[in-house]
C-alpha cells in the first residue's frame, strides 16, 4: 500500500468538493435543487413551497443558471405577462445522487419517530431508491470500509508561503 498523502500539501481550492460546495453549498440553494428535481419549476411556487424570500431565491436561481445546473424558460399564461420556470439540466440532474445521499443519511439520523417524511421510489418497479457506494469495479463500499485519497491529475501543490 502506498504512504499515505499529506493534504495540508495540495491546494484545496482545486478540489471537486469545494468546487461543487461553491457552486451549492448552502441550504436555500440545496433546497431550491431538491424542489426542481421534484417537479416545482415555477418562481412562485418554489417561493411558496421553500417559504424563501423572494431576494433570496432570484439570487439563488441566478446562480444555479450561471452554473449551469438549470436553465431558465419563458412561458406564458393566457392574459398574463411572460414569466419564467426553471428546470434542471443534464449537470443538475446528476445531483440527484447527492440530494439521495443527503436525505438517506437525514432519514437514517434525523427522522422523527414516525419516520422519514419522503419516500423516493424508482418508477420503474416502484422499489425505494438509496445512494450507494460503489468502486469503479463495482464492491459495494460499506461503513467499515476503510477509503483512500491520493491526488488525481488535476491537483496541485499549495504555493509556499
């Protein structure tokens, strides 16, 4: 087994954990994700279901759009003015696993005695869906497994100073 790293060497700022946690990393903007990857894409109804203030969720969704994870779309109400919905792109929909991950370790931790309040099921056979943890050749990696990070080609060394 190789030595292990020391991380205190690598610049943190190019890690796809604080790259992402930039991008999303704070409660309104994790919310407003798992909304959209329910199914409420308009303005008023995120505003109404999150109980955010509306400020806070134009910079929020402005956000996710320069980020690319939703992009923004006119629609029109007959008699209305144009108004905007938003729906999650490839790159959004991908966070679906993290939005899992969050909610199982919330329902394993957090639910109250009754239980978790949501239930994600796969459409498909309608059997409840979890994040997992798996390796490039497929071994379920459970709580006991021991992981390992070394740095990959994108990482750099801190500058001195």
């Amino acid at each position: 087994m190789p030595d292990p790293v020391d991380f205190a060497e690598w610049d943190s700022a190019t890690c796809s954990v604080a790259r992402t946690a930039a991008l999303i990393g704070d409660a309104w903007t994790v919310l407003v994700l798992r909304d959209l990857s329910n199914g409420v894409r308009r303005f008023d109804d995120l505003a109404a279901h999150l109980g955010i203030a509306r400020n806070v969720l134009t910079r929020r969704l402005a956000g996710l759009v320069e980020g690319g994870l939703v992009v923004k779309t006119p629609y029109r109400e007959p008699g209305r003015r144009e108004r905007h919905e938003y729906r999650l792109t490839p790159a959004g929909r991908d966070l679906r696993i993290v939005l899992n991950a969050l909610k199982d370790w919330g329902d394993e931790h957090l639910a109250g005695e009754a239980g978790p309040p949501n239930v994600t099921r796969h459409e498909g056979c309608g059997a409840e869906v979890h994040a997992e943890l798996r390796c490039a050749d497929g071994h379920w990696i459970g709580p006991g497994d021991r992981l390992r990070s070394e740095p990959g080609p994108g990482a750099r060394l801190r500058a001195a100073g």
